[in-house]
C-alpha cells in the first residue's frame, strides 16, 4: 500500500502534526475492511481552504480503462472487486475526527453507494465542465444579493483581505515603465495616437480606478500628456460587475469603455485590439477560471472526473427548509444556476417568497456542495484538448519529468494566456497577479485547490504550463514574487515578445 504525506512542513516544528496518530486508526479500518490493500493508495493533504469541496475522508476510485457502465451504478465496492482507489485525507481536520468512524462509513458507503444519501447534481465529468463553475459564474452576476446577505465584500475573501491590484506603488511602478516605452517610441516617432490598455475580469473597479487616478497624477508630471491618449477598456462577462466597476471610475469618462469579455475566449470581443494594447492587466482571474486536474498514478497518465453532490444530511435539511424531497434538489438547483436567485422566485413562487429566501438556498446549497473524484485512464495526451488550438502534448513534460502527480491544467487561464498574446502591442506587456505555482515540484508538497472563496471557486494557477506556452508563441514569461508583498503566495506573471 502507498501512503503519500504531502504537508511535509507541517511534520517539523513547535507543533507537529500528529499524523501517526491520525494513520494507524486508518490503517486498522482498511485492514478489517475487504480492500484490495496493495491497491490502495492513501494521500494526506492539508486543505487550507475552511470552505472546500472536499470531506475529511473521500474515497476515489481509480479506474482500469474507460468507464462503462459507471461504477456507482454497479454496487459494489471498487475494493471488493479488485479495483484500485484512493483514499484521501484532509489532514487539518483529521485530528478532530473519529477517524475509525469516518473510515468504517467510507469504506460502507463504497459498498453500498445508495446508503450514503448523496444527492448527484451531475454525471462524471471533467473539472472543468462541473456545475461548480456555473456556481462561479452566478456569484459574479449577482454579486450585490451575496454582499448583501454576507455583509462583506468579496475583496474580503483575497489573499491579503484586498485585492494586490490595488497596490500603489506597483501601479505606480508599472505606469513609469509604460511610459518609458512610450517616450522610446516617441522619440522614433513610432507611437500611436491611441494608447490602449486593458484590464480583465474587474471586480468592483477598485483596480481601475487605483490605475487611472495614479496615470492622471504621473501623465501630470510628465513631459507629454499621456492621459489625452489613454483608452482604458474593462472587460468581464458579468454585465452586473461592468456596471459597478464603471460607477468606481465615473470620473474618468471617455478614458474607460467597458466590454463583455469571456475572458477564456478574449479575441472574440477584443480582437480589433490586435497587436495594438500595451498593457493588458488581469488580476485574481486565471485563479478563477475553469481547470480539469490530471495525475500520474504508478507511471500512468489519467484524467481527474468529478461528480457535484450534496452530502445526505444537508441535502435533507435543504430539502426541508425550502419543502421538496432531497431527490428533486438537483432540478431546484439547476434553476438556480440558470436563472439566478431574483427569476428563480418567479419561476418557484412556491418554494420562494423573495429574492431573499433563494439567495439564503444558494449560499447553503454552495456551502454544502462537495466534489466525488475518481481516476480515469488518459489514452494518449494527444487525444486530450486542453482548449481549442492546445492539445495534451504540452502537458507531456510535467506529467512526465517528476514521477508520479497531480496537477492542474488551468484550462481556461491557457486559453486566455494564449489568446491574450496576440492582442499586445510589439512593446506591450500582459501582467497578472495571481495564485501561481512556480514549481512543478509544489504540487508534491501543497494543496493548491480547488477551494471556495466565498461564493467562488479559486484553484492556483500552474506557472511553468503558462511559462511553456508564452514561450512557444516566441513571448518571455516571467514569474516573480510580488514586489509589494514578497513573502506572499500571489505572484507577478509578466509576458512580453522575447528580445
Ligand atoms: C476575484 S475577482 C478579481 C477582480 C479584480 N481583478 C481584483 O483583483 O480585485 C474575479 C473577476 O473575474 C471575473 N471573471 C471570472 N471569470 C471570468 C470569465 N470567464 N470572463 C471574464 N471575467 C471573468 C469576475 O466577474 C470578477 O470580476
């Protein structure tokens, strides 16, 4: 049997974990149990997250070869049937549980999947395509009924308690050396008479308006009055967010236009903008767009599936608090997620008195919904698209270089990075803070989501993959520490065409 530890830091120091204690009651458990020992895999994180998908003990099948028929439908324990899984513990909240419990529960719950009250919200799928993400999505379109029944805003939830892209000084370093490119280009009389910048996925404009009030005050005490020139263009795809990061830069009038973007997919609202934006900025936004996780499993490429559910007893006590079955939850839910909580009021008047009741349904169901994970085989990473013009080759070097792991693939960030770079300028930059793994090595040794921030998703974002195709499209990557807060986990990827 395996037992892979990854929180190593944590086993040294003042205050070690206790994670013989927590292992040799699981260990009992699985050897009364009928499973298949060699085959078993045990993997110890430390989940950060307080609001995660994850239960202090999942069990995670690994698959032989393509799923047919699924195995939950087969009723029996992967164990018993010789199969292989994983059994992955949270080890921050190990140390409270009973763990003998927990396990004997899982262990059961294997053999018998319709004992454990799980309500599915969907199939298996891969990450990037679970419902999770619709979640996500709703947050951002309906931000202001969250804020208002949480009371706080979601700039609470960051690394830091605020958004990094409103650091001064940064700003006021990034502005200086746009300004010198432009003063290069002047001076050639290269520049165009429009200077465009673009920032992506704006939240509540706090950045923007940090950028712009900085400009205005440097544009003011520079030789050439860059503000005249300076287009600014916001995009997200929350109309809802657009309106309120425009309110935070009213001031700035024409300077500022805003557009719908997918931020996966920027040239379809952007591409005008090709080869012409000297800075394109995004913050805290590849960290929250839509990834599948892979793994190296005994040499074995796979693809991590998940399945959304909600646990028994929350799914009966939601159930009860809004007066149907645990069974029709997932077409409640659904509604939720296509309507959002103002329509769904229209739609389930019955269930519904107010926008009030529906949000309240939302942040419980959010807060109680949990990812069922299992393995299933990659025939060749050729045959796996990680975007529209990216295959699975690219992923080759990491799965393969450092044994046996698991990773992310940040689907929707390596579609955004690889579509961003055409729309610099020859001399522009992309710039992004963000929750970057700088190491493939991290992965062995860290939890790096997926985590719920929250009514959103964060899962950090693999730095060398970006790295890998920046450089492919002839661009320079650079991750570095974040200058105005070195010690801390977000980092500042910059991209710009190689010299
Ligand atoms: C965590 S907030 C970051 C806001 C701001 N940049 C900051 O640092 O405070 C994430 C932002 O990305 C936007 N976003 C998420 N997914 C997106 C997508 N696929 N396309 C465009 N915007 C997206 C959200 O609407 C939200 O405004």
């Amino acid at each position: 049997m395996r037992i892979d530890i990854r929180p190593v830091s944590r086993l040294r120091g003042e205050h070690p974990l206790d994670v013989a204690g927590t292992l040799g009651p699981v260990l009992a458990a699985l050897a009364a149990s009928p499973a298949d020992l060699p085959r078993v895999m045990l993997t110890c994180d430390w989940v950060q997250y307080k609001a995660n998908f994850r239960d202090v003990a999942d069990c995670r099948p690994i698959l032989e070869g393509q799923p047919s028929p699924p195995w939950r439908e087969e009723g029996t324990a992967p164990s018993e049937a010789g199969e292989a899984m994983e059994i992955a513990l949270d080890l921050r909240r190990t140390v409270d549980a009973d763990m003998p419990a927990v396990i004997g529960k899982l262990l059961a719950e294997q053999r018998d999947p319709a004992s454990s009250g799980k309500i599915a919200l969907e199939g298996w799928v891969p990450g990037r395509s679970s419902c999770i993400w619709q979640f996500n999505a709703l947050y951002w379109q309906a931000l202001s009924f969250w804020e208002q029944a949480t009371g706080r805003e979601y700039e609470q939830a960051l690394p830091g308690g605020e958004s990094d892209a409103r650091n001064t000084a940064a700003v006021r370093e990034l502005i200086l050396e746009l300004f010198k490119v432009w003063d290069d280009l002047d001076a050639r009389d290269a520049l165009p008479p429009e200077l465009y910048v673009v920032e992506l996925g704006v939240g509540n404009g706090n950045q923007a308006k940090t950028w712009l009030d900085e400009f205005v005050k440097l544009s003011a005490a520079h030789s050439r009055d860059y503000y005249r020139r300076l287009h600014y263009m916001m995009g997200d795809y929350s109309p809802h967010v657009l309106g309120r990061a425009m309110k935070a830069v009213a001031q700035h009038g024409d300077h500022v236009t805003t557009l719908v973007v997918d931020a996966t997919h920027p040239t379809a609202s952007l591409g005008f903008l090709r080869g012409k934006a000297f800075l394109v900025y995004i913050s805290n936004v590849y960290d929250n767009l839509p990834t599948d996780e892979v793994a190296r499993i005994g040499g074995r490429p796979y693809q991590v599936e998940v399945s959304a559910y909600l646990p028994g007893a929350e799914a009966a006590r939601l159930g009860q608090s809004i007066g149907v079955t645990p069974e029709r939850l997932p077409d409640v839910v659904g509604k939720l997620l296509k309507l959002g909580p103002e329509l769904l009021c229209e739609a389930l008047p019955q269930h519904f008195a107010d926008p009030g009741q529906a949000v309240t349904f939302w942040r419980e169901a959010w807060g109680a919904v949990r990812l069922a994970e299992r393995y299933v085989p990659l025939p060749g990473l050729d045959t796996y698209q990680i975007a529209e013009g990216l295959t699975g080759e690219l992923l080759r070097t990491q799965l393969e270089a450092d044994g046996d792991l698991r990773m992310h693939v940040n689907n929707g960030a390596l579609s955004s990075f690889a579509r961003t770079l055409p729309l610099l300028h020859p001399f522009g930059r992309l710039q992004c803070h963000d929750l970057f793994v700088t190491d493939i090595r991290q992965y062995l040794t860290a939890f790096c989501g997926p985590g719920k921030y929250d009514g959103s998703v964060v899962n950090w974002v693999n730095g060398p993959l970006l790295r890998h195709v920046g450089n492919r499209a002839g661009f320079s990557v650079d991750i570095a520490p974040f200058s105005a807060r070195p010690s801390s986990n977000v980092k500042t990827l910059t991209a710009q065409v190689r010299d």
